[in-house]
C-alpha cells in the first residue's frame, strides 16, 4: 500500500460525495448501463468508490460487485446502497492483487480509475487478473482519460452543507517525463462555523498512456477484439476527446 496520502481518505470521500453523488454521471452512467444491457452474470466493478455507478446499475437490475482499496469509500458506499435496502457485495482490495478466477461476466472501471495504477507493472497485473476474472466470453469495458500533461493549478473549489464548508485547493501539479506521470497535490479542509476540523493531503497520480500502448497492454494481458470509442459515443477517438472507452473481451 502507498505511504503518505495516496489513499482515499475520510474528507476526500466526504467531498467525491458532495461533487459527485450517487447516480452523478459524465455520459458514463448510461453507456455502463447499455453496454452491459443483457447480461445476466456477475459484473465486477474495481475501485468502485463511493457506488456512484454501481448504485444506479444495480438499481437496473445488474448484479454488480465492487472492490477498492480506500476503507472510506467502501464504508459510504455501504451506507449509500443500504439507505436504498441494496447489499452488494464489497471487496476491501487491490485491483491489482483481486483474483476470483472465471466469477465475471463483465469488469468495468468507469471514471479513469485505472491510471491511478503506478505504472506499467501494476497495470499489467491488474488486467491480466481481469482476464482471469472473466468467464470465456466476458468483456472488459474500461475508461482511460486522455493525456492531460498541463501542470497549472486548478482554482479552489467549496462546498457548503447546514454550517460545514468544505475546501478543495490544488498545491501543486508536477508531470514527470521519465515515468508519463501527472501527480496533483490536492488538500482537502473542512470547516466548521469558521473553525478548521479537519484537513487531508492527497497525492493525486495519474498514470498516462496514449491509445497504442493501452491497446497492447491489453492484448499482452490476453484480450481479443480490442476497439475503441470516445466520450461514452460510438465514435473513435479524435484530438479533442476527452476520455477513452476500451472494449475488449476473453476468449
Ligand atoms: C475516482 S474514484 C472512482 C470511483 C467510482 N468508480 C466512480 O466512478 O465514481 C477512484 C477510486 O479508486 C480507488 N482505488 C485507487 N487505487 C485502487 C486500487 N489499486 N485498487 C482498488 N481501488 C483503487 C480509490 O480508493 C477510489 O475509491
């Protein structure tokens, strides 16, 4: 497990929650819920955080099961999906490490959380657990952000709920070339009738890769029929998406 804040912590739960609550989607939310329209087996959902998606596929019927790392992520997605008398089954583990061989019809990871993978090895550890994960026929559906190697810092956002305010500001972005790496130093405050009660330090990481080298991560990983799309459409990818979706499947 990484030292010093890479984790999910308690106030950058609290805040993912505020920014992006249950059911919030970027078009991810529904292309998820097509996609796997049909399938009537298992879908596992790594790094499924707070259950902003697995809790409205779930609600569609799915039966989606989720691991990540962060116990505090897993404890609210818990609470989200109990305050909905759903109990999905919830894994407190590596992605990277998280093997169950064959229980899946489907694995997908929304949001761009592969790339907090630290580099190459983690990657290809994880989706050759994937691959053994799936069941013949099974398919991966995964979301790869496009390259952002920008290190201007992001202006400090808030949130305000009864008398806590909640503060996000950006310390520092570095982009490292030798690994194609992007970490943001992000702090998380939060405040109470003007009074600071608490304050977290989040080394954020972003692993990046271009549309070639993730496809053949893929294929070395041992997946087949590798396509493809852009922003949750059915178009390739051009200069300007923003993120892209790779299908591929298990033989
Ligand atoms: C950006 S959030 C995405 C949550 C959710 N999938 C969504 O779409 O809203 C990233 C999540 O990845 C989890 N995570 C990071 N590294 C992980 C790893 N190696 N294995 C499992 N989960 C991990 C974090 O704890 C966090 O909950």
């Amino acid at each position: 497990m990484h030292a010093l804040g890479w984790n999910y912590g308690p106030l950058s739960t609290e805040v993912y929650n505020l920014d992006k609550p249950i059911g919030h989607s970027f078009g991810d939310v529904e292309y998820y819920r097509r996609q796997l329209g049909g399938i009537e087996g298992s879908v596992l959902e790594p790094a499924v955080g707070t259950g902003r998606v697995l809790v409205p596929l779930l609600e569609s019927g799915l039966r989606v099961e989720g691991c990540d790392t962060s116990a505090d992520m897993l404890a609210l997605c818990r609470a989200e999906c109990a305050s909905r008398d759903l109990a999905p089954v919830l894994h407190h583990a590596d992605m990277a490490d998280f093997l169950r061989p064959g229980a899946y019809s489907a694995v997908i990871i929304p949001a761009g959380s592969i790339v907090l993978l630290d580099g190459r090895e983690a990657t290809a550890r994880a989706l050759a657990n994937f691959h053994q994960n799936l069941e013949p026929g099974g398919c991966l559906l995964i979301d790869v952000p496009a390259p952002d190697m920008a290190t201007d810092a992001a202006p400090m956002r808030y949130w305000r709920r009864d008398d806590y305010v909640w503060t996000l500001q950006t310390l520092r972005v570095e982009y490292d070339r030798a690994t194609n790496q992007r970490t943001e130093w992000l702090r998380y405050d939060k405040w109470h009738d003007g009074a600071l009660v608490g304050s977290e330090l989040q080394l954020f990481r972003l692993q990046l890769w271009s549309i070639a080298e993730f496809r053949q991560l893929l294929v070395d990983a041992g997946f087949t029929d590798v396509t493809v799309t852009a922003d949750y459409g059915d178009a390739a990818p051009g200069p300007s998406s923003d993120n892209w979706t790779f299908r591929a499947l298990r033989h």
